[in-house]
C-alpha cells in the first residue's frame, strides 16, 4: 500500500514536467493522470484495509495518513482535473497551463494524505506557485495583478503559518498534527491563521472573490472546486483531531456561510455570485467535518460545471440576462448543479446537505444552517429562473465536460441512500421553495450591491494582522 500510494502521489509531478518533452501529448497525460488518481480515490473507498498511517522518517519527516475523508477529498481533486481538462480539450492551452495543472493536483492530493505540519506546509507553497501561474496564464495586466494579489496574500499566510508550525515542534518534538495539542497558543493562533487565509474562510477569504470570478473559466473552476478545500480540508482534520477548536472553527464557519451567502444574494455578476458562493459552502464543510469529505465532492462536482456554463450564457450580468433567453439545453444542465447545491432531491448535494445537517459540531443548532441553507436556494434561483428559448454554440470539449460533472452528481446520490428519509426529503423541498419564494420577494433589490471594500490588497493585509490579536483572545478564552 505504502509504495502505491508513493507511485501515485509522484507521477502527476515526473509526468508532468514530461509534458514539455512531448507538448502534443500533454492534454492526453494530464487526462490519463487524473484517471489514475480517480481510480486510488475509488481503490481506497471500497478497500477501507488501505486504511492507515505511517512515516517515511521519524519525526522530522513525512508522516501520511489514508482514511474515508481523505478518499472523498481525493476523488473531488481527481473529478475537477479531469473536469478541467475536457473543458479546455479544444481551447489551444499550451504544455505550460497542463505542466501546472498537474503540480497542482500533485500538491492538493499530497495535502489530502499528509498528517505533519512540515509536508503540508511545502505542498501549500508549491501549490501557491503552481496556482500564481495558472492565474496569470493568460499575461494581461488584469491577470497578472490577480495572481500576484494571490501570491502575496498566500505567501503572507504561509509565513504565520510557517512559524506556529516550528513553535509546535519547540513544544512537543514533532511536526505531527496532534503535536498541535501540546502546542502554545501562539502556535494554534498562526498555524488557524495560515489555513483560514489560504483557505478563503470569513474576512480572512475576501482574496478568493475576486480571484476566482476573473480568472480564466477553467482556472475559476479548479480554484472553487479543489484549490481552497486543500487549506480547508488540514482545518478539518484538526477538528476531528482535536475537540477544544469545535467551538472556534464553529464560529468561523457559521460566520463564512452567511457572509459568502448575502454576498452571493446581492451580486449581479454570474461568476461573481458563484465566487462568493464558494466562500459560503466553505463554510458548509468545516461545521460539520464528519461528512466534510463527500460535501466538498458534491460542491466541487456542481461549482465546477455551473462555471463551465456561465460561458454559454449571453452576458455575465443577470439584469441582462433576464431580458434575453438561454438556450434550453443549456438551461437544462445548468438547472441540474444548481438544484444539488441547493440541496434538492435525487442529485448529490442533497445527501450533502442533509448529512451535513445531521451531523453539525455541537453546540451548533440546526436552525442556524437551515436558514443558511434557505439563502443558498434564494442564491441558485437566480440562475435557475433565467428565461428559456435562445440558441446556443456549445463546443465539443465543453459538452463532454458536463455531460461527465452532471454523471458524477446523479451517480454520487446513491453514495448516500441513508439520507433518503421521508422527513429529509420533506424538508429538503421545503428550504429549496422558501429559498425560491424568498428570491422572488427580494428580486427587485437583489442589484444593489454591497461595499467590498475589504477586497483591496491593502486591507487583505490589515485584515491578516488584525485577526492574530482576534485569534489569540479566542484562544486564550
């Protein structure tokens, strides 16, 4: 197990740096290396013997773990590359934008696996790299100020991280995550604070918005669908490692969800609503860690292809959009995404939603992500509501990329058949029809637009310093 697992981890980086020596090839080796990785995602879930942990040095070095959450996680990163590259199939991207896309799953599946500070922290930063050029791509001034705005904000919060990483090893002798237990509360303050930036979560995330709506489509949709979840899924780790964060990583949760949810509500830019989305569901995955795993599954699955689709509507504005029509078939595959967020029956987000209900950190009443999740349905509304009847182009690469994203939502549904109960299914239906009343009572106000100011570089870094003395009294308390 240990050297299939090894095997697996390093071919996305020999195999990709390969990809320069034979450029032709390299959209059919990225292919073949994200169908590797789907295949040990679906190997480690149904072979829970592959289940473990081990170290490949003594406590210095690389300590992994393998378990049914980081399968779930595996499986995302594995579907959204493969995703990503048939959506660009057609697109003329070079051997460059695969060779980093490669290092970037490389770097997300080693985060899933890792369980020490010091191998987490080296795939974080190779992932920023990776990601910096993956954003700066297209090389125009929107774009390179984006993914240097990426860089420094990363790079900040990678160096917080860096140091309450080696006061954990001053305190217990180890790198590894439970050495976080015996660490000092400036440790736990740096270390939350690297992840919670590089993640996007609560004020701390307000470089992912932007980011992530004027990125290139295929960028946008592997940074929402896997590149945050590699910094949110060490949080979620921790708190099922370590019970006295339950009630921090609550409040950070509960505090993204409904500030990426009114965000969402009130933005008229379609990638821009499905950026601050993104923020939310974030949100969703932390507050109930337990099922954390198959949330980011569904979220990515679906936010991965309503991104693929915003770029077969007519305009980026819904004010325009609601006086011109989309074609059908497009509407169709863009209704289905929608509906799994939302949490509706028979596609994959609602057994998210209602495991994820089921199995909230306590103290955490279930009331507060009920309504939470009634402002993700008002959310989807808006594109679920759009008018009907144009016509539409859709490109070979981008249909077999949906055609594959919408498989991946209706098939994960029978992953969760437990959740299917005559209340769930009662209750699902009742927040997706409130959230849809509620969008049409609030639909004349949905354009006004709310201050982000927050999202300015010099603020991004004010934040940063103000949430360590934040985070400290936290802690302390």
């Amino acid at each position: 197990m240990t050297t299939i697992t090894i095997i697996w981890l390093l071919s996305p980086l020999l195999f990709g740096i390969g990809l320069y020596l034979v450029p032709k090839l390299a959209q059919y080796i990225a292919l073949t290396i994200s169908l590797l990785s789907m295949g040990y995602a679906l190997a480690l879930m149904i072979t829970p013997e592959w289940y473990g942990s081990w170290q490949l040095l003594d406590s210095f070095g690389i300590t992994f773990v393998t378990d049914a959450l980081s399968s779930y996680f595996i499986l995302t990163n594995a579907l959204v590359t493969i995703a990503v590259v048939l959506f660009s199939w057609q697109s003329g991207k070079t051997a460059f934008f695969y060779v980093q896309l490669m290092i970037v799953h490389a770097s997300v599946n080693t985060v899933f696996i890792c369980a020490d500070f010091i191998t987490l922290y080296v795939a974080l930063e190779l992932l920023g790299i990776a990601v910096f050029l993956l954003i700066a791509y297209p090389r125009t001034e929107r774009s390179i100020w984006l993914a240097l705005r990426y860089l420094f904000v990363s790079s900040a919060a990678m160096l917080f991280y860096l140091i309450g990483a080696i006061l954990v090893y001053q305190s217990s002798n180890s790198f590894a995550f439970e050495g976080l237990d015996q660490g000092s509360s400036e440790a736990v303050v740096l270390i939350l604070l690297g992840l919670l930036t590089k993640g996007g979560i609560f004020i701390l995330g307000f470089w992912s918005p932007l980011t992530n709506s004027e990125s290139e489509t295929s960028v946008s949709a592997l940074l929402s669908g896997i590149v945050e979840k590699g910094a949110v899924f060490p949080l979620v780790r921790l708190t099922l490692m370590l019970d006295d964060l339950n009630w921090i990583i609550i409040l950070f949760g509960v505090g993204t969800v409904y500030l990426g949810v009114t965000y969402a509500i009130f933005e008229e830019d379609t990638k821009g609503t499905l950026a601050f989305s993104t923020f939310s569901q974030l949100g969703w995955i932390l507050v109930a860690p337990t099922v954390g795993g198959f949330y980011a599954l569904a979220h990515g699955l679906a936010k991965a292809a309503i991104f693929f689709i915003t770029d077969l509507l007519p305009s980026r504005n819904f004010n325009t959009l609601q006086n011109k029509s989309v074609q059908t078939g497009v509407w169709v595959a863009l209704v289905i995404p929608c509906l799994s967020i939302s949490g509706f029956p028979l596609v994959t987000g609602f057994g998210a939603k209602m495991l994820t209900l089921d199995n909230l950190l306590p103290p955490l009443p279930t009331v507060v992500m009920d309504v939470a999740a009634i402002g993700t349905a008002v959310v989807y509304a808006k594109f679920i509501f759009l008018p009907r009847g144009g016509q539409t182009p859709i490109k070979t690469s981008i249909l077999i990329s949906l055609v594959f994203l919408m498989g991946g939502l209706i098939i994960g549904n029978y992953l969760v058949y437990e959740a299917y109960t005559l209340f769930n299914v009662g209750k699902a239906i009742i927040i997706v029809l409130s959230g849809w009343l509620g969008y049409f009572l609030i639909k004349q106000w949905l354009g006004f637009g709310l201050p982000r100011n927050l999202e300015n570089f010099e603020h991004l870094i004010g934040i940063m310093s103000l949430t360590v003395v934040g985070l400290l009294g936290i802690v302390l308390a």
